[in-house]
C-alpha cells in the first residue's frame, strides 16, 4: 500500500490508473483503432492479439473506471445489455435462480423473459426494497441477486448494505446496475455489492455519442471469467466509443455536480406546483425512501419523474410542447431528455403489472441536463399553458 493521500474524484476521473501514450506522448490516449496485433515473434506480442480479446484503448477506460469504482480491474462491453448478458452468461448455468429487482430496466426484464429464460435460468422479480420479500425468494438454487437502485423509472431505491448481508449469508453474488447514479454518488462495492455494473452509455459518456457498459467486482477470478466469456461472445466495447467516453469519463465529477443541483432545482418546483399530482425524485423530503437515499447516497442524481393532475393525453400533449426539453429514450446526457415509460422503456409490461409497479400511463420520466434550470422551468411553463391554459 502507499501511503500517498488519496486523490478526490475529480481528480481520479482525470489521472486515476490513466495508461500514458508511451510513443508520442500525446496527452489524449490514442485511439487503437485494429483489428489485430503483430507478432514481435511467434507467439510474442505486447500483451494484445486481437481486439475482441482487448485493446489498449478500451483497456485506458477500463483503468479509469476501475479507478472510480475503486478496484483493480474493470471490464467494458459494447453496450450496457452486453454487460449485463456477458455477466449472466459467465456466472450462470441451466437451472440456477436469479433475484430482481421488480422495477428495472426494461431490457434486463426481456433478457430474462425472452432469452435466458429459453435456456432455463429460473429467475424472480422481487420487490427487492422489502427485505423480508426477498429472503423468501431465496431458493437452493439462487445464485445471483441483480437489483437497479434507483430504479428505473419509479426512483425506488433499495438498502445495498443490507441486501449485500443477505445474499453473503446464503452465497449468493450480489450485482447493482449503478447506470443512474455512477460510483461517484454511490459506490455498491464499497457498500458490499459484488458486481457493479454501468450503462456508460448514460452518465459516464454524458454526450449522447456512445453505447457501452460496464462491470468491475474485487473478484479477480470474475474479471477473467468475464473476459472469457466477454472473448467468446464478442460484446467488448470498441475502440472508438471506448475512445469518446473517455473524454466524457473525464467530466463526469463536474456533469454530475450540475445535474444534481439542476434536477433538485426542478424537483422543488413542479413539487410545488399545483398542476402537478406527484414528484419522485430522491432528494426531496417527501420521498418515501429519503432516509434511505441520504445513507447510501453521496447525492440525489439527474434523474427524476412525475405526474401531472392531467389526463393520460394531456400529459403526453404537455411532453410534445416542450420545446427545449427532448423527447428521446436514454438519460444523463448534457441535454435535457423527457420519456413516457408506459409507451418507451416499459411499453412490453401489461398495464396490470404497470400500476402496479406505479409505472402509471401518464408517468413522465426526466433526465435533467446541463441547460440552465431557469431555461427548463420557463419551457415547462409554455407547455403547462398549452394543457391547462394560463391559470395555475
Ligand atoms: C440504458 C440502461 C441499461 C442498458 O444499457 P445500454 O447501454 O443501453 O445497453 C441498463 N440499465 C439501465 C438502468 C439503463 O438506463
């Protein structure tokens, strides 16, 4: 160990395990943009051999992000589904039982639902914010527990810590998509988790340019297990996209810090508007989970959603007024983007299973930009008139 100080985020994020341009000493990384890599003699090469084993330049974002999240090793994949697939396909086998999270990313559910499911994964969604729900699911064959906190898109959260002691005392792996809030506002592995997963697509790439995920554990047997399978399917991120979020990994202290103080901002103010039934926002004392949010929480994140005191086609006519905000899937991105989860992300559950989950028709999901917050709440405004007219 070293007995230098540890650096802050800001910094890591920037230097943190950075790997150095040895031949040039350009200060950006270069892009390996190559299939494959020449032999100095047979079977001799400077530890790369073809580019869906790895590359040096996904292997500089890797660094960085094992330097976030506070491991030695981290693995980056071409999409944050291929994260979550890779991660399955390596740890599981026919017949093994998975727990999850209830309200969860959309294509986590159709993974389980369409594909894992045909191989016989025997799998659970579970209230997994009810402890006592989930140690019940636990069955002989659990093997693995994956849960989003917060959730995607009712901001339901749920106790890591504890959930970590309950699948370490029956031997379960305990996995957290993390892809809302990045270790910089909540780190899973510090909290127990052994998996920490990221869409980097999201806050990490921050531009709207990439497709990408993540997964770091402490586990070294994991990682290489992972990079087989990662090998083998051939979902490793490629090194362009790997290239670009670098760049944004490099914003992502100071994006962050901006998007909480815009989203608490906005989450104050449609609270306290009357054209507005409910905000679900983590921050805001409100919150049913608030306690919970301010223990494993750093901070509340970018991400919040709502409801109107308005009709399912009022609600969706205020979303196509708007003018700065962006109607567009996907979040934590500069630009300020809108969703309707019943008809975008959560559009294959049945509408039974929606309301039950609080997904209700007129939920509106928003990922708060970068824009100044007066500019939105002025764009909130006109659109509010289109659907009520001038009177509050
Ligand atoms: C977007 C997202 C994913 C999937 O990531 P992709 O990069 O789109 O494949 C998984 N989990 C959450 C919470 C997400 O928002």
């Amino acid at each position: 160990m070293s007995d230098k100080p540890a650096l802050q985020p800001e910094t890591i994020a920037i230097h943190g395990n950075r790997v150095r341009d040895n031949q040039f000493n350009s200060i950006l990384f270069p892009i390996h943009q190559t299939a494959t890599y020449i032999h100095e003699t047979v079977g001799v090469t400077k530890g790369f051999g073809y580019s869906r084993g790895g590359n040096p330049t996904v292997n500089a974002l890797e660094q960085g992000i094992a330097a976030l999240e506070g491991t030695a090793s981290a693995l980056c994949f071409r999409s944050g589904m291929g994260a979550i697939t890779t991660l399955c396909l390596a740890l599981l086998k026919a017949g093994d039982h998975v727990i999850l999270s209830e309200v969860i990313y959309g294509g986590t559910m159709r993974l389980f639902h369409q594909v894992l499911g045909n191989f016989n994964v025997e799998y659970s969604f579970v209230d997994t914010s009810n402890l006592d729900a989930v140690r019940q699911a636990i069955r002989p064959n659990s093997k693995l527990i994956f849960i989003e906190t917060p959730a995607n898109p009712t901001m339901k959260l749920t106790d890591i810590h504890a959930l970590a002691e309950i699948a370490h005392a029956s031997n379960l792996l305990l996995a957290v998509d993390n892809t809302f809030l990045t270790p910089l506002l909540q780190n899973s592995l510090k909290l127990g988790a052994d998996i920490s997963m990221l869409s980097t697509t999201k806050y990490i790439d921050g531009h709207n340019a990439t497709i990408g995920g993540s997964l770091a554990t402490h586990d070294e047997a994991v990682i290489e297990r992972l990079r087989l399978v990662r090998k083998t399917l051939g979902t490793i991120q490629a090194p362009m996209d790997a290239w670009l979020t670098l760049q944004g990994l490099k914003t992502l202290p100071a994006r962050l810090d901006v998007h909480c103080r815009h989203a608490a901002r906005v989450a104050e103010w449609l609270e306290a508007d009357p054209r507005v039934h409910r905000v679900y926002y983590p921050g805001l004392s409100s919150f049913p989970q608030h306690e919970l949010a301010l223990r494993q929480q750093s901070a509340f994140g970018g991400m919040l959603a709502f409801e109107l005191n308005a009709t399912v086609e009022e609600s969706l006519r205020f979303i196509d007024a708007l003018k700065i905000c962006t109607c567009a899937e996907s979040l934590g991105s500069v630009e300020t983007l809108i969703t309707n989860p019943a008809t975008a992300s959560h559009c294959d559950l049945p509408l039974d299973e929606r309301e039950r989950l609080g997904i209700s028709d007129r939920l509106i999901r928003l990922s708060v930009g970068l824009e100044a917050p007066q500019d939105l709440i002025a764009d909130f405004e006109q659109a509010f008139a289109t659907v009520f007219g001038g009177a509050k």
